[in-house]
C-alpha cells in the first residue's frame, strides 16, 4: 500500500469508487483543478468518498477537467473516533475556524446546540459541511463528519443516549489536572459527546440541567477563560489523547 502523499491534491467526491471506474466532476470541482491548480488531462490527484478509502485518480476532459478514472487505491478507510463535538454556534468566520479545527482534531459528528447566551440566531448548516469538506481534504482525512440541525440544548439532552460520556466543560467548574479527571471517567465504550458553550457561557438553570445529567464528567479547561474557538482545540486534544484515537486505539 503506498505511503500517505500530503503534496497531491485530494478531491472529495460523492461517488463509490473502485477501480477503472468513471467519475464526472461537478463544475467547482472542474473550475478548481483546471483554472486554480491549472491541471489538465491525465494528471493525478487523490479522491475520497468517506466510505471507500482513498483512490488514485487521473483527470479526463479535453477543454477542461470534466472527469476522473479511478486507478488504485492508496488508503484503504477508517474510522473515527466515536465523538461528537456539541457546540453554541458562532458567527461566521469563527464559527468557520471552529468548524474545521473540529475536524482536523477527530470528531465523528458536529451538533449545535442553542442555548440562552448563543451568538448566532441562525446556523448555516450546508456551510458547514462544506468546511467538514475543505478540512477532510486539506488534511488528508478519509471519513467525513456528519453535521447535525441546530437543536435547543434541553431537547439535545433529552434525545441524546445516556450510555454515552457527556463531558460539560464548564468554566466555572473548580480547577484541576484534566488529564487525571478525565482517566478517572467512566468508560466511554459507548461514545462521547464533548460540549463547549456560548462565550457568554451557560445560564445557571443550564448549568442546573446538565449536572443533573446521567453519565456527565465536568471538566475544567484551566485557569483562564478561553474564548469558544480556542476552548474547542484545547478540549478536543485533552479528549483525544486520553479517551479518543491519538492513542492509536
């Protein structure tokens, strides 16, 4: 199996691939490989359908790239870590910035949650997949995240499944070492859903709710505030490393 190529560019398509196999390229997809990477036909790129690994492919069309013909695969796929990232929404680019840290990090799934203090009244939904998209295909992941509808915070915890690992980080929660609240968890056998709130933080009847939660470790993210982007990262890593795939589970 050939080794990890970080310098070819990767094509997400919604096609099954497989090999000797044909598949036409929308007209973004067409404008960005022949008028911004100015490649022509039978050039090479990677391609991606988070179900089938990642595929060597070759560019077709005479006037302009319309096409791929599969050749080998390259990767074969994987999957993700069982976490879902729940999260207030923010406004445009930062809402974007923490949309593809998100990714980059390892989440499975991406939920927003509205809560009395959230920024952002409405959620673009479809900009966020096409940042899940963009972020899958600059940092050479193979799965694609799903991407749930905004949802209000009480009816998210009353639809979501108790076996499952909440982890509130809550800055008012009393400051200790992450790392050891964190292997002293419960297990997470049946997945995590990791929340960050709004940067006005939770309402006291929020914070009421969620510690009233089944199967919740409330974590603190240290002794300063962070603003929601950065807390995002900070928490993503903590989870990561000690219950998620960093560990190469």
């Amino acid at each position: 199996m050939p080794s990890h190529d970080f310098r070819a560019p990767r094509l997400f398509v919604d096609a099954p691939l497989d090999q000797d196999a044909r598949v036409p390229l929308d007209r973004d997809q067409s404008n960005y490989l022949g008028n911004v990477l100015r490649l022509a036909a039978g050039a090479e790129v990677l391609a991606f359908n988070g179900r089938d690994g990642e595929w060597q492919a070759a560019i077709e069309g005479r006037k302009r790239p319309d096409g791929l013909v599969i050749l080998q695969q390259t990767r074969r796929q994987d999957r993700l870590a069982d976490l879902t990232y729940v999260f207030a929404p923010l406004k445009h680019a930062r809402l974007d910035y923490m949309v593809q840290k998100a990714i980059e990090m390892g989440a499975a799934s991406l939920q927003p949650v509205l809560t009395r203090f959230t920024q952002a009244s409405r959620v673009n939904t479809e900009r966020m997949r096409a940042n899940v998209v963009e972020a899958a295909e600059q940092c050479g992941i193979l799965s694609i995240a799903g991407v749930a509808e905004p949802l209000a915070l009480d009816r998210f915890l009353s639809q979501r499944a108790t076996d499952r690992l909440l982890i509130f980080c809550d800055e008012a929660a009393e400051v200790q070492n992450p790392i050891q609240s964190l292997q002293d968890a419960r297990k997470a056998d049946q997945g995590i859903d990791m929340l960050i709130g709004p940067e006005g933080g939770f309402a006291e009847e929020e914070r009421a709710l969620l510690l009233r939660q089944p199967n919740i470790l409330r974590l603190a993210l240290g002794p300063r505030i962070m603003r929601a982007d950065t807390a995002a990262v900070a928490a993503l890593a903590l989870v990561q490393a000690v219950l998620g795939d960093w560990g190469g589970k």
